[in-house]
C-alpha cells in the first residue's frame, strides 16, 4: 500500500490583527488576564472559510509544484463553512482549478487530524494527491459579549498538500476518537454562538490528549523521548504545558502559535505544522506527535517521521 509523503504547505490568514488590549476595550478583561491564563496575544480576524482556505490551499499546491488537474481531492476540516449548504470544500477546489472530489469534515479542533487519516486512507486505496486544509473563521460565532470565549478564538487556515509514495511514508500511527456523551461542554446551536463549560473542557483535554498521544507513540512503537517535536492543539498554553508534563516531554519541544494566532480550531495544528517547517524546527528523520482534543468531545493524535 501506498504511504503519504508531505510535499507541500501553506496558511492563510486575515489582514486585521486584534490585540487583548483592543478587546479589553469592550468586555470586563485585560491584557494580563489573557495571557496569564491562556497565552494568547493576539488574534487575526476577518474573512471567509473559503477565502482562508484557498489561501492557504493554492501556497501548498504551488510548494509542492502541482496544478489543479493533479489533484484527487480537497479535504477541508471546518467547523465554520461558509454556508450550511453547501459543503465549503467544492468552492475551494473550484477557486483553485482542481479537478478532483471535495468534501468537508467536521470533528472541531481534531479536525485536521482526522483529515490527514482519512488522507493516508485514500492514497492507500490509490488517490495520487491530496489537499488537506483545516480552516475557520470562529469569529463569526463567538460571543463577543462573553469574556469567557471570545478572548480564545481566531481566524485562519493551514494546508498541506499530500501525495503518494512507495515507501512507507510519514505516517506512522494514529488513534482518532470521540465520545459523544460529552457534546454539551462545548457547542455551538444554528444561528447562535459558541457555548464552553472552560473549566471542564481544560480539565478533560488534557487527560485525552495524554492518553490519545500515548495510545499513537505505542502504536508507532516511539516512546516519548524518541520524539523532537509536539505539534499540539493550540487551546491553551497551560494545557500544553500540563500534557507536556504528563507525558514527560519538555515544553521546549512543544510548538506554540496560539501567541499570535490563538484558537483557530481546524486551522490550530497546520498553522502550528507550517510554522515549525518554516522556522526550520524539523530536520530530516525528526518524529514529531500531532495531537488534539475538541468538541464532541473529539481528540486525534499522529506520528510522523520527516523524510530523510
Ligand atoms: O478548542 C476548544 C477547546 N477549548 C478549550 O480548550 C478551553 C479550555 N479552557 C480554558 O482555556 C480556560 O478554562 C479559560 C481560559 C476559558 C478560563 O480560564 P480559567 O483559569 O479556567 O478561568 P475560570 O473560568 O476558572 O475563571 C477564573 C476567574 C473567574 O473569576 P472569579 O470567579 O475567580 O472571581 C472568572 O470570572 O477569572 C474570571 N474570568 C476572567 N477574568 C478576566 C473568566 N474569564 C475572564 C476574562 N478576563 N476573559
């Protein structure tokens, strides 16, 4: 069978950039508050799903040296389309010239995860090139009277652009679930904003992301010092600091965009993805754990080896 070779990526992000202090201007909050408690400076807002999406999706084609007709299907993990009906995936591949099928998947802040898995299940079954894209635009439905939420969400999207190859590929394991006895901790209803029990949330994500990662490193035969680099969720900087610690991995090795970019759900871990490429954090042979947890609940971690 077929393994996936990472050949391209890409983000895309709004112009409009608002600070703490720009929203301590209108709710009963601070700047202080903000990133003592979730680490977020900032937040980049505006935008369509799609808009974001082709951004970033038309970066990894072009990185990759593909055009459209190469191109088997658009994956596009969103909690926010653009409309209800329909799916967001067929604009963006229509934007982007290709070719190939399109599709949204929703599984929230796991969302680009799951979708790398079901990108390895299609190259294993003969897709040839696959273009993964998590995107949002959380911004337009969040509460911006609600202290307890709208300080945490942002605006973005990150695409990488996958493609078969012989060999056993960069996908080592993965271990996707979900639990839906949980689905009233965080929620958003149609035509109303996002609702999160914070405290409960915060306590359970990091017990899944512990357990979802560990559940990848063995199925991967890795242990947790084999890995260079943690490429989590981007929620909450202390529950990145709290799976890091349980997992006994240091922090230093975890990648942190939630600074600038703060929780961009689906987009979180390819923004987080493309700037430790970018940043040149991932050398050949690395093994790095993507993991995360979201509404649902929903958590989905993989181990990856870049290629030599
Ligand atoms: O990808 C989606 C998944 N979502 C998450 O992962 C979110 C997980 N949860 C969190 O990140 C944290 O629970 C929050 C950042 C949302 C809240 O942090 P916390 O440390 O759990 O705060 P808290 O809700 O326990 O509130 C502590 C205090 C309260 O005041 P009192 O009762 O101690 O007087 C809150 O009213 O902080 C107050 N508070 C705020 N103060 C200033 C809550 N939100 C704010 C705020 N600014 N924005």
């Amino acid at each position: 069978m077929a393994g996936i070779r990472i050949t391209g990526w890409g983000i895309g992000l709004p112009d409009r950039i608002v600070t703490n202090e720009e929203l301590s201007q209108t709710l009963d909050t601070s700047d202080e508050w903000i990133r003592e408690r979730s680490g977020i400076h900032q937040r980049h807002i505006g935008g369509t799903t799609s808009s974001l999406a082709v951004i970033a999706g038309r970066a990894a084609m072009d990185q990759a040296g593909v055009t459209g007709d190469d191109v088997d299907m658009v994956l596009l993990a969103t909690t926010t389309p653009d409309k209800t009906v329909p799916g967001t995936a067929p604009t963006v591949q229509h934007a982007l010239g290709i070719t190939g099928g399109a599709v949204d998947l929703n599984a929230a802040c796991s969302g680009f995860v799951y979708g790398l898995v079901f990108a390895s299940g299609l190259i294993a079954t003969g897709a040839k090139r696959v273009l993964l894209i998590g995107a949002e635009t959380l911004s337009r439905i969040v509460d911006w009277e609600d202290r307890g939420t709208a300080i945490l969400f942002g605006d973005g999207a990150g695409a990488l652009l996958i493609e078969a190859t012989d060999d056993e590929g960069d996908l080592l394991s993965w271990d996707l679930g979900s639990d839906g006895s949980l689905t009233d901790l965080l929620y958003c209803e149609h035509g109303d904003a996002i609702h999160m029990e914070g405290k409960e949330v915060f306590r359970r994500a990091v017990r899944v992301m512990v357990d979802s990662s560990t559940n990848a490193m063995s199925q991967a035969n890795v242990t947790a010092s084999d890995i260079s680099l943690v490429i989590p969720h981007q929620a909450n900087m202390r529950i990145i600091q709290a799976a890091c610690q349980r997992l006994e991995i240091p922090e230093e090795r975890a990648v942190v965009v939630m600074d600038r970019y703060a929780n961009t759900s689906s987009a979180s871990i390819p923004l987080a993805f493309v700037d430790a490429i970018e940043n040149g954090r991932i050398h050949p042979g690395d093994l790095l754990l993507l993991t995360g947890f979201g509404a649902g609940m929903t958590w989905a971690s993989a181990v990856l080896r870049w290629p030599r």
